[in-house]
C-alpha cells in the first residue's frame, strides 16, 4: 500500500522524523518526568543520537511493520511528542499504538488530537482490526487517552514488567474497528483534514 502519512489534523502535524529534529526529540526524551512511567529513557545525548539514525534508516523502507511519525506543532513549527503504531500480528491484522509528548504540552488534548488520527488511518486507510495500547495503571494520563479514544481496558497484569528497579503492572486498552467505525470517534472532518489521503480499508498484508 501507498504511505498513509503524513496526517494533518487542527493543530498538528505527523509526519516522517528528519535529521534536525534531534533536539526537540532529546528535549522530550530526556525529561526523567516524561519517561518515568516508561519503559525506556531518560536518554542521554549519544540515545537520542542513536534513535534517530535508527529512524532515519528504518524510514528508507517501505513497506514496513512499524511506523513511528514525528508529531509537529503547526504553530510552532517543532517536534512536541512522537506516535508509533506497529503492526504486531499481522495475520489477525493487529497493532499497538504508543506515543510521548513533552512537558510543557500535555493537558491540551494534543495526544486524543494525534491518536485519534491514526486510529482513523489504522482501520479506515491499513485495514487493521484491532488496535491495542498498553501503560503502567499509575500513568492516569495515558489511559485517560486511550479511554477518550473509545478503547476498552481488557487486562490488568499483576507485576509483569521489571523497569526502572522494580516490578510493575500493566493495563492493556484495546479497540476494534467495527468499534471505531460504528461510534464514530474519529472526530471531526477538520481534526484529519490535508494530506490524509480518502482510501478505502484494505487488507495491510504483511507491512503497513
Ligand atoms: C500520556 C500523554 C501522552 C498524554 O498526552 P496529553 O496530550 O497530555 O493528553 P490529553 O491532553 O489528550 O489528555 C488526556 C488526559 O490526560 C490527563 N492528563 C494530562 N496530563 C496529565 C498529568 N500530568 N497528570 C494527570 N493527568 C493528566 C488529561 O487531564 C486528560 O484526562 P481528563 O480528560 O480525564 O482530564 C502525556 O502525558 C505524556 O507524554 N506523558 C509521558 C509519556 C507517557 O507516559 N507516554 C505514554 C506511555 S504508555
């Protein structure tokens, strides 16, 4: 299939990572507040360094099983968080969603704002079935998104990831696209508008 990115919604813009946005990439990615709840960073300089030229190569590919696009702020004009969807079991058409934003944004809905486009794209443009998310139970803001989503908390595992120290639990959200399709989350026309390319949903063979 033809790239489904870059998306334009209201007030942001996801799109490939390219070489300059290192900075605003490390800004984020090494605020020990921001990854605390995640299961990698705080990056030092040479991480971040290294994530990037891993992107950057990865983006040569296409297809490929994972996409991880940059989400810009239009006003701005700079990197503020990253969202990656990756397909995890190809023959039952699923994939995971996971994303990060910087500090100094969260709050505004940027993230309902972003994941909701690439729900939209995920069953409407790749033809996935299923989408799922997971987060650490105490990261409130990170369900809270995927509940805004219309997602449904279908697991809670008891002590299942050793991170940063200690053993943590996990929520696992899901949604089908019958779902997305019949209730109609994938918000208004101007919140996925420009580039996002009208295709019908299709079978995402093996890459997206
Ligand atoms: C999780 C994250 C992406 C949410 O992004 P966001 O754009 O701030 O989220 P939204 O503005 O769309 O709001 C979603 C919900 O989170 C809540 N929220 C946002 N920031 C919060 C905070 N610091 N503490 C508690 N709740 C918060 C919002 O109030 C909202 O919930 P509500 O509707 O019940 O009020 C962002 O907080 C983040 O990047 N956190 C660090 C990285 C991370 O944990 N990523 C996810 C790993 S699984």
């Amino acid at each position: 299939m033809n790239r489904w990115f870059p998306i334009e919604t209201k007030r942001l813009l996801l799109r490939e990572f390219r070489a300059d946005d290192e900075q605003d990439i490390h800004a984020y990615a090494s605020d020990p507040e921001v990854v605390r709840l995640m299961i990698w960073g705080p990056n030092t300089p040479e991480t971040t360094k290294a994530f990037l030229a891993g992107v950057l190569k990865e983006q040569e590919r296409w297809p490929r099983p994972a996409v991880g696009l940059a989400i810009e702020l239009k006003k701005e004009r700079r990197v503020i968080g990253g969202i990656d969807l990756r397909v995890k079991d190809e023959k039952n058409r699923a994939a995971d969603v996971g994303y990060v934003l910087a500090r100094a944004h969260w709050g505004r809905g940027y993230m309902v704002e972003a994941a909701r486009a690439i729900l939209d794209a995920a069953f409407r443009q790749i033809g996935l079935h299923r989408v799922w998310a997971t987060c650490d139970p105490r990261n409130r803001a990170s369900y809270r998104v995927m509940e805004k989503l219309g997602m449904r908390r279908e697991a809670h595992f008891r002590k299942d990831v050793m991170e940063k120290g200690e053993w943590r639990d996990t929520y696992l959200y899901a949604i089908l696209a019958e779902e997305w399709l019949r209730t109609g989350r994938s918000g208004s026309e101007d919140e996925t508008k420009g580039h996002q390319r009208d295709r019908r949903a299709r079978d995402s063979g093996s890459h997206i």
